[in-house]
C-alpha cells in the first residue's frame, strides 16, 4: 500500500472525529460564549452568584416540562396537551387542598394520577386510534384547559398548604430553590434509561424508524403509548413544582410555558447526541435560553424580547435538528 494513502486515512479519520466533537459540543460551547459576553457588558449584574441562582431556579418548571416533552418526542411523537396536563394538575392539587381539605401529600398523588391518566388518554387517542399526535393532543389540550377553568370557576386558586413551597421553592440549596434539583434528577434519570437500558435503546429505535423496529420485534405501540403516559407524569410533577412556586393555582398561567419547552426539546438535539433527542442537551438548552434571555432583560431590554427569541429559538432548532437527523 502506497505510504501517501496510509497517511491519509488517519489525518481522515482524526478530521472527522473533531468534526463530531464540534458538532456534538457546539451548544455547550454556545452557552459559555453568552456568558462571556453578557459578563463583559454587565459584569456587575451578570456576573454574580445570585443572578446565576435566580436563572437556575426561575426555569426549574420549565426545565421539568421540557423534559417531559422530550418522553414522546424520543419515540417520534409530539404531545403539544403537555401544558394543560402542567395546568390541570397545578389545579386539582390546588382545590383538593383549599377548597375540600385534602392533605398536600395526597392532593399531589391524586394530581399525579390525573396527569397520568392524561397521558393514558392521549396514547389511546394516537396510538390505539391511529391518528395525528399533533391534532389529538392540541385538542385535548383544549379539552384540559376547559377543565381548568370548570375546576376554578375562573379564579385563581389560592391558600395552597405552605409546606409545598418549603418542599420545592422557598428551601434553597447554594441560593438554588430544591426544585432545580428535582429537575436534574429527573433529567439524570432519562438520560440513564435511554442511554444504557434496553428500554431506552427501544425507544431511540423506535422514534428513528417504526417500521425497522416492528420488523425487529418491538412492541412499537406500547413503547409509544408509554411515551405519552410518562410525559403526561412528568408534567404533573412540573405542574406541582409551579404549584409551590407560586403559591396558587391560575387557570391561565401554564399555556406560555410549552413553546419554550419544545424550543428546547429541538434545541437539545442538536448537541451533545446531534440528531436526536435526548436529555442532556434538553437540559443544557432550556438554561442556553435562559441565559439569553436573561442577559437580553439586565441590557435593558423589553419584555417581548423573550417572545421573539423562544419563537425564534423554535424555528432555528426545528430546522437544525431536521438537518442533523437527515445526515445520520
């Protein structure tokens, strides 16, 4: 073998290598960049401990709702209910307790259950029913928000049991509310499942290619159905997060928070696992957004600024990670 074609090949396969690397690095090294940046023009403000917890801590329920989203988008579904199950559950924990004197550990329970069932509900509709995740779940969201507002009567729900707050938002670890810890836990523990289990591995199939993988054996219904219902779970859990954040349950408040959400949940796949969805670079990407919308709002900025980077955020992500996944 000529001695110019063995040189080539590792100087190849080194080039391609770093190009993975930079691909797969490139939203973290992203997120770094805004913070030097922002810290140069604002260090007084940016740059401080506190501003650091008040990101950290101000997207915990965001951070749990995106990875929420994240559970049926990994097995090629899209739910967009995810925000009425946050609201709805925010709502029937917040008038068990207030209004008919059930415990908050109950309370939260049953608020769990309703979420789950939920998401049972919408893998039926989908999966079982063979129509569009995209319609069926934008109804149901409709059908959730309607429920809401039945449940409230219209009104803010308020004097939920202060003990909810001490358990996720006014009790502070390094200045960081404990919610932000509930949603890297739970982040650690998708990105485990779906990276070392056989589950997880399943599922990943599954979202890239439904019919390779029912050749292959997988009970492709069931895992997709699954992706609904353990969304629908983690969105009650974010949506009892907002409950202790807040303080109240508003029949209004929880319909902002999906698009950035899914903003994120595309974002993510395009690091870290470029092309796919998945946990970790959900998670770097919900505070990559956070960080600029943060350092937007201390330059002085107006508030719907933050509309149009989520919106634009969305769009740029969506296209990124169609393009990623078409090359692999």
């Amino acid at each position: 073998m000529p001695a110019t074609e063995t040189e080539t090949r590792p100087k190849q396969r080194h080039g391609t290598d770093f190009a993975v690397l930079a691909e797969r690095s490139a939203l973290p090294a992203a997120w770094i960049a805004l913070i030097v940046v922002y810290g140069v023009l604002t260090p007084d403000l940016f740059l401080t401990w506190d501003n650091a917890a008040n990101i950290l801590g101000s997207q915990a329920v965001l951070f749990v709702l995106a990875i929420s989203a994240l559970m049926p988008s990994m097995t090629g579904d899209f739910d967009l209910s995810l925000g009425g199950i946050m609201g709805l559950t925010a709502m029937v924990v917040g008038v068990l307790n207030t209004k008919h004197g059930v415990g908050i550990v109950p309370a939260c329970l049953i608020g769990l259950v309703v979420a789950v069932a939920a998401g049972y509900l919408n893998g039926l509709f989908v999966v079982r029913g063979d129509t569009n995740a995209l319609i069926v779940t934008l109804g149901m969201g409709t059908v959730f928000t309607g429920l809401i507002y039945f449940l409230s009567g219209s009104n803010t729900i308020v004097g939920i049991d202060q003990h909810l707050s001490r358990w996720t938002f006014t009790t502070k670890l390094a200045g960081i509310p404990l919610e932000f810890y509930y949603g890297l836990i739970i982040m650690l523990v998708v990105w485990y499942v779906a990276s070392f289990t056989p589950l997880g591995l399943r599922s990943l199939f599954v979202g890239q290619s439904r019919d390779v993988a029912r050749l292959s054996g997988i009970r492709v219904s069931r895992i997709r159905w699954g992706g609904f219902v353990l969304g629908g779970f983690v969105a009650g859990i974010a949506g009892i997060l907002f409950l202790g954040t807040t303080g109240s349950a508003d029949p209004t408040a929880s319909g902002p928070y999906l698009l950035p959400a899914y903003a994120a949940v595309f974002l993510g796949a395009t690091s870290i696992k470029p092309g796919r969805f998945n946990a970790l670079g959900t998670g770097i990407a919900v505070y990559f957004l956070a960080t600029g919308v943060n350092g937007l709002q201390l330059l002085g900025a107006d508030n719907y600024v933050q509309q149009l980077f989520y919106g634009a955020a969305l769009v740029i992500a969506v296209v990124l990670s169609r393009q990623l996944g078409r090359r692999r």
